[in-house]
C-alpha cells in the first residue's frame, strides 16, 4: 500500500458545484478508480484559498498511470474543466506533495 497527496486550485465560486459534481460522481468513474488500485480517496477544500488537497491510497499492483489514457478520465476532465485550474488537455493542475509524517 502506499499514500499519496497532491493538490489542485478550483476556481472563484465554484465551491459547491464541485461538492455537488462529486457527491455525484459518475458509478462508471468510480469503478474505473477502483479498478486502477485507488481507495480510501478524499478530497479537502482550503476555502480561504481554494487549494483542493487531495488524498489516496494505492494498492501495491496499482494501474494509476494509465487513467489519463482511458475515456472516462478524459470525459471527466472535460466536465470538471470549467470550475478548476487546467492543463491543456483538461487534466487538472496537479502539484504533488511529499509525505513527511505519518502515524497510524
């Protein structure tokens, strides 16, 4: 198992439309995420500076390189690109984080 962090910007007043998108996120979506070995996802909104903090586990035999290449990532992307910062080709800005501490 191994955890991982990275944070992404949303956009000015789209905080509740991105709680919403994702308290309905698509079933399909979700399977794919499973799938590729990731669990126990959260997500936190800093609102002070619309900083997303996101947070994963991932299973050791994992596959997460290859969501950028599957349609329904791309589709996602594509409907989420109007309320956070993007990448040209609609991914979300991501900026990685380090892990520097942990205690179970």
């Amino acid at each position: 198992m191994k955890r991982v962090a990275f944070k992404m910007k949303l956009k000015v007043e789209y905080e509740e439309e991105y709680k919403k998108r994702h308290n309905e996120i698509w079933p399909e979506l979700k399977e794919k995420l499973s799938r590729a070995g990731i669990y126990d996802y959260s997500i936190f909104l800093d609102k002070e500076t619309l900083t997303l903090l996101a947070v994963q586990k991932l299973k050791d035999n994992n596959t997460v390189e290859e969501l950028p290449s599957k349609e329904i990532m791309k589709k996602w992307w594509d409907y989420m690109k109007d309320i956070m910062e993007t990448n040209p080709d609609n991914s979300p800005v991501i900026t990685s984080l380090e892990e520097v501490f942990h205690m179970d």
